[in-house]
C-alpha cells in the first residue's frame, strides 16, 4: 500500500469519527439539554436561546451565524484548519438538527440530571471532535486567529459570553434554570477536556539517585517498561547526576516507590500526570519484545567475554 494511499484512509476515518462525535453532541443536546429548557456555552447557547422564543432550527442558525467565521478561518488560519473547521462545523449543525425528534422524547424529567447527562454526552461529542483535529466553529476560529497573530488568550472573551448566555437563561426563564445551565455548560467542559486531552492515567517520573542504573535496570526488569537515563548536574554542588525517565501506567507507580526505597532512601522523584502517550516503544508487547532483545544482547556479550577469557588461557 503506497503511502497517498495510506494518507486517504487515515484522513477517511478520521473524518468518519468526527461524524460519530458530531452525531453524539446532536443526541446530547437534544435528549437532555432542549427539553429541559437549558443552554450550552457559546453561540449554541444563542441559538438555543432564539429556539425557544421563535422556534429556529439550533443547527441551521449555526450554520449561518458561523459563515463569516468560517471566512475567517480560511483567510487568516490556514486552508487545512479552514477545511477542518468547515466539516466540523456543517456536521456538527446536520447533527443537531438530524436529531431534533429526539427532543419530544423527554425521557428524564429531573433538570440536575438533564444538565448532568446532556453536559457529560455533549462533552464527549466536543472532545472525540476535538481529539481529531476538527471544531465546531463559534469562539474557536477567532482563538485560533488571536493566539496565532496577537498571542491572546481568548478564555476571558469564552467566559463573558457564557456569562451571558446564564444571565440570559436567568432573566428569561429563572435562577433555578440559570444555575443548572452553569452545572451544563461545566460538565460539557470537564468531559471536553478529558476526550480531548485523553484517558491514559500514565506516569511521567524523573529519578535522581547515586543508584540510578541500578533503578533503571529494576524497573526495567521486574515491570518491563523502557528507561532513559538523562545527563544532570546539580545547581549547588555542579556534581554530575544521572536522570532515570520513565513513564509507567497508575497500577504501576507503588512499584516504581518500592524499587527507589530498596535500592536507594535517598532517592529523589518527581512524579507527573502524562496525558497521553504515543509513538513507538510504550506497548507491553512492544517492550516485552524490545526487553527480550536487551537480555539476548547481554547473554551474547558475557558469552563472548567468556570465550575470549578461555582464548587467553589457553
């Protein structure tokens, strides 16, 4: 398979799973969020807003509220962000709208929950979109043009808008509703982030030991994860130190602290959340294989010294 080739189904799929969190966003929204009267974050929640009070289609307001957005993007972004940008957004839109009966449903009829489950299933929709590289127009595009021409950040101008649109919600509905919107529009960001950002509970650790081989070959032999030893130097002494990296998975870090206490007390670690991991080198069979290759490579070395001591004494 020649590597075009490879490119189009790679860029097939993904846009097949953009459908798919277009598709679960146009569930969460009208499952939960419409019947219960509540609003979303951002021009969705304007065209919620306009969908209670004259009856618009949310998707088709969208659609058009974003097509000088949508310019933007292709003017002043770049034409790959605008292409992504665009399908995103035209299928994000098909999706609200494509779902709409499922807004007669009403099949939870408590608010808190309505606000709860419609955040958390949108949330996903927004984060698989996310995680694969497209977005639903909206504050998005002029975030990306800010913060690539000016370095601004545009969370405080996101956060105004929402504060609006609760505000909304509070003057045209009533408090209670206004602060369920605010449970919404916090849940549908905290599961964003997670899908986008991704799953993996990994460990990122750094280990500063005297011991530091002895720690590397541990680890690497009792859990079976790679190490890179780092060259460092500490600031007050200017001695010379040998750094341990690894990343190892949750269930694995109590090892990784046992390892560092029985070979050295002294040894110093600094633990991070990895988000994600990629690229070659983390899969177990990957590391059983590479650990496999390390431990024949070592046997072939001794044997050789051994085959050179009997040489010499013969």
């Amino acid at each position: 398979m020649t590597m075009k080739k490879k490119e189009i189904i790679h860029e097939v799929r993904r846009y097949f799973v953009i459908l798919f969190g277009c598709a679960v966003c146009g569930v969460g929204i009208n499952l939960f969020i419409l019947p219960a009267n509540l609003l979303t974050s951002g021009l969705g929640g304007i065209a919620i807003l306009l969908h209670y009070f004259v009856g618009w289609p949310v998707g088709a307001q969208l659609l058009v509220y974003n097509l000088p957005i949508l310019y933007l993007a292709h003017r002043f972004v770049g034409k790959r962000y605008a292409v992504d940008t665009i399908l995103g957004t035209v299928l994000f839109s098909l999706g609200i709208d494509a779902f709409s009966p499922l807004s007669a449903l009403h099949p939870v009829h408590d608010t808190m929950l309505n606000a709860i489950f419609g955040g958390v299933v949108s949330g996903i929709g927004y984060g698989v979109i996310f995680r694969f590289g497209s977005n639903t127009g909206g504050v998005d595009v002029f975030g990306a043009i800010l913060k690539k021409y000016w370095s601004i950040d545009v969370g405080t101008g996101v956060f105004l808008l929402n504060m609006l649109v609760i505000a909304a919600s509070a003057a045209l509905f009533d408090l209670e509703t206004a602060l369920f919107t605010l449970v919404c529009i916090y849940a549908t960001a905290e599961l964003t982030n997670r899908w986008a950002a991704g799953f993996n509970r990994e460990k990122a650790i750094f280990i500063i030991s005297e011991e530091s081989e002895k720690i590397g070959d541990a680890i690497m032999e009792s859990l079976h994860r790679g190490v890179t030893y780092l060259e460092g130097r500490g600031g007050f002494l200017q001695e010379k130190k040998a750094v341990v990296f690894v990343v190892v998975s949750l269930t694995q870090l109590a090892r990784v602290k046992a390892i560092c206490d029985r070979l050295d007390k002294n040894a110093f670690l600094i633990i991070a959340n990895a988000s994600e991991v990629r690229g070659r080198g983390f899969s177990r069979e990957r590391i059983l294989y590479q650990f496999a290759q390390r431990k024949e490579l070592i046997e072939a070395r001794e044997r050789e010294k051994e085959k050179g001591g009997a040489c010499s004494k013969g």
